[in-house]
C-alpha cells in the first residue's frame, strides 16, 4: 500500500478514535464539570425527531431507527426533537441543541456498533450466545440510570437485608427535601443522567405530601424520568406521584416461591406483592423487578420460575442479582451464591426473552469487583446504574458489606462505567445500534 494512503487511513482512524476518546471524556468526570447543556445531553440518552404523533404517542426517529414514546408532560408535534426514557417522552429540546448531539453521536455510533460486533463473534457457550443475541435484539445500547438512596430506614424486617428495622447496628439517616432535589439536581444538571431512581427502606417518614413534594420539584426544576423504589405504599400514595410525575417504580418480588417468600419477608405476602405490581403497571408506570439469587432453599426450578414470573409482569428491566450475606442479619451464615449462577440466570433471562433490558446490579458487581460488570454485560446485561447518593451517605446504605463501588467517588465510578462501556463498544444511552 502507498505510503500516502496509508498515511491518511492512519490519519483517519486516529481522528476516529480521538472523537470517540474525547466524547467519552465529555461524558465521564470532565461533564460532571461541564455545564453546557448540549455535552451534558450527549451522555445518556440521545434526542431523536418526533415524525408521527398519534393521540399522546410521538414516534420517534432515531438515525433510522424508530421507537415509540408516550408524551405525558408535553404537546408533541411532527418535527420537534425530544428525550424520551423507558417509553416516555421526558424533555423537548431545540432543534439546535438536538442536532449537535445527533452530529456527535453518528459516527461514534457506527464506531462502537463495530466493537460490539468484534466481540460478539463466538458462540461457544450460552453466554457468548446470550450477548450475541443482545446485540441482534437490543443493538449496543446500554442505559445508564442514577439512583438516590434517600433513607436507610424500614419498617420491615428482611432476614437478608442490613436496612431490617431490628438491625441495631446501623446507623440511620434521611435526607430532607431539599437535599434530595439538590442531589437530583447535580445528577440531572452536572452529571447528565435522564432517568433517576429514588429508593430508600419503607419509611413512612415520608408520607404522601413529602414524596409528592419531591417528585413534583425534581420534574419542575429538571424533567427526569423518575423511577420511586419505596416499597408497598398505598395505591393511592402511587396514584398520586404518577400524577406528580413519577413514572417508574423499581420493586422486586425477591422469589416468586410463596413460602420461601413468606419465610424471608416476615408479615409478607408474594400474592400481595404481585398484585401491587400489576396495579402499578395498570396506573401506567414502567416495572423494573425481579428477585434474588442464593436464598437458601431455592432450586433451580424456583429460579427459572423467577424469570418467568419477572417476564409475566410486562417489566420494562429485569433486576435481580445474589444474596450477599450481612452479619447483622439472620441469614449472615449463608455463602454468597457463585458469580456463574448470576452469569448464567442473566444468560438464560436474554436467551428466553431476548428482547429483554437486564441489569447489571450492584451486588452482582460486588462479587467481583473488579470484573462482574464486565462479564454480565458480555452475558446478556444492558444496563447499568450509578449510585449518585451525596458521597456522606452512601456507606450508610448498607444492605450488605462490601458494597460495590463503595469508597469510589461519584465521578470516578462514572468514568469507570462509560470506559468499561467503551471498551465493550457499547452505546451509554437508550439508543444504540443493531
Ligand atoms: N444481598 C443482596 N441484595 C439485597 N437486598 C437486600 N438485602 C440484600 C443482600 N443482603 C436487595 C433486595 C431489595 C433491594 C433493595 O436490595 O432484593 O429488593
Ligand atoms: Fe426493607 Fe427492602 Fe430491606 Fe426488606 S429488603 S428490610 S423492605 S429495605
């Protein structure tokens, strides 16, 4: 070959990677400086045109592809460019700011839809299998969602969970209102995140007025698709932060085996909690759920009974990952379950519902540090989520020891995530491409 011509290949290929190099940057530590909203925008999820609009539904274009989003929280009409996350529309944006990031993201998506392609070229095992079938169903799109963990209190009393209200061990704490829309606020504002979980243990310290505060303030000031994680609350508690805007509700059913439901969860029913499910899922919000792995007593069987019934619900995102022992619970005498058994339920949750979106969850990552999100992700995962509770707190929200990412700053943990995504050539955004 010429040397001209190689010379320029080599020059394109390094223009290539240094756009990739720099938009990752962009949306790891150096955003979480950054206040230009368009660089903020790029990061998680991707704007795309509105080119039908039937009723409240805006069909959405995105580089060819096209996705459906309900418009809840504003007018649509053909040509705008809007946010959409977990199927709803969450901001509208200028035409301007839109497509600077479309601009961005276009090649560096055909650039990381080819990594992903590298790497899923083998089909040895059912988790090679698995990721190849993630990638042909669900594209190289990873979503990345921040979560808030606003109270360590609860009034219920897990065996396996350290927030269990017997735990005397633990410290308490809840952030009042205003932190926690200032934390929203950073994380949606400084750090560029379009879906936000709010969890904490059931704490009826925050009553109907409080949560629908917080709600309402967080979609005033920053439009984020809200996901609440407060466990069994009224219905009409859930009806009313629907209508203050929330529209996700994250809550596991832990196993789908009724006594080994009732064994675990004192005072609780699997019936119970599966009704709520499905009236929440009638309300209109998006399920996330699923259970854990490793109780004692629980088959095989019992585990493929999980995914099914996770599936049944209509959820939007399985999450489910292993029981990790805390010494200051009732079952702090079992052993974690094996990383393979979570690697291979998460396999087998995308070869039976390949179309699925399936967590990488904290304790998954937790049984090895250094290297479970990168094996879930290449088993069949699509998702991650970063812990954006004020640094103070989050040891405090101790559900097990040793928690994953704990002792990690906030930015540190996100550049983690988007160079560990990079690496895999997968999109950090709803949007990604098969
Ligand atoms: N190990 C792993 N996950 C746990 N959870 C609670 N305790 C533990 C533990 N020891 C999970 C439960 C709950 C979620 C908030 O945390 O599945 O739904
Ligand atoms: Fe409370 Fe949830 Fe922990 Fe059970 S698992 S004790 S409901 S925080």
């Amino acid at each position: 070959m010429p040397i001209l011509t190689r010379l320029a290949q080599m020059f394109l290929i390094s223009i290539k990677s240094a756009k990739i190099c720099v938009l990752f940057l962009l949306c790891g530590k150096v955003l979480a400086e950054c206040h230009r909203s368009q660089v903020n925008n790029m990061c998680y999820s991707i704007p795309g045109k509105v080119v039908e609009v039937e009723k409240n539904f805006a069909t959405v274009d995105y580089f060819g592809q096209r996705k459906r989003a309900r418009s809840d929280f504003y007018e649509i009409s053909v040509g705008d460019y809007v946010y959409a996350q977990g199927g709803f529309v969450i901001r509208k944006v200028g035409e301007k700011e839109a497509q600077l990031a479309i601009e961005a993201w276009k090649d560096l998506f055909d650039e990381l839809a080819k990594t992903d392609i590298r790497l899923t070229e083998k089909k040895e095992n059912i988790r090679e299998i698995a990721n190849k079938l993630r990638r042909e169903h669900t594209g190289n799109s990873s979503c990345v969602h921040g979560i808030i963990e606003f109270s360590n209190h609860c009034r219920n009393n897990c065996l396996y969970c350290g927030l269990r209200k017997d735990n005397v061990n633990l410290s308490r704490y809840r952030m009042s209102i205003e932190d926690i829309v200032s934390a929203a606020d950073y994380a949606v504002n400084k750090l560029g995140f379009k879906a936000l979980v709010f969890q904490s243990g059931e704490d009826p310290f925050y009553d109907d007025e409080k949560l629908a505060a917080i709600v309402k303030t967080v979609m005033e000031k920053n439009p984020v698709l809200i996901v609440l994680s407060i466990g069994e609350r009224e219905i009409s508690t859930y009806k009313k932060l629907y209508d203050s805007g929330a529209r996700g509700v994250l809550m596991r059913f832990e196993t789908a085996n009724a006594s080994l439901y009732e064994k675990y969860r004192p005072g609780h029913h699997l019936e119970e909690r599966l009704s709520l499910l499905g009236r929440l899922k009638n309300i209109g919000y998006m399920i996330i759920s699923g259970f854990l792995l490793g109780l004692p007593g629980q088959s095989k069987k019992d585990i493929l009974e999980d995914i099914k019934t996770t599936a049944s619900m209509g959820v939007e995102m399985f999450s489910f990952g292993p029981l990790i022992p805390n010494p200051d619970t009732p079952l702090c005498g079992v052993n974690a379950p094996p990383i393979d058994l979570v690697l291979d339920t998460i396999a087998r949750t995308r070869i039976i519902y390949p179309d699925s979106r399936i967590l990488v969850t904290t304790a998954t990552e937790t049984l090895d540090r250094k290297n479970a999100a990168q094996k879930a992700l290449l088993s069949g995962a699509n998702s991650v989520m970063i812990n954006v509770t004020p640094e103070e707190y989050q040891s405090l929200y101790y559900l097990y020891p040793q928690r994953a990412a704990s002792g990690r700053k906030i930015a540190e943990r996100i550049s983690d995530v988007i160079e560990l995504l990079k690496s895999l050539g997968r999109a950090p955004s709803d949007i990604g491409l098969s």
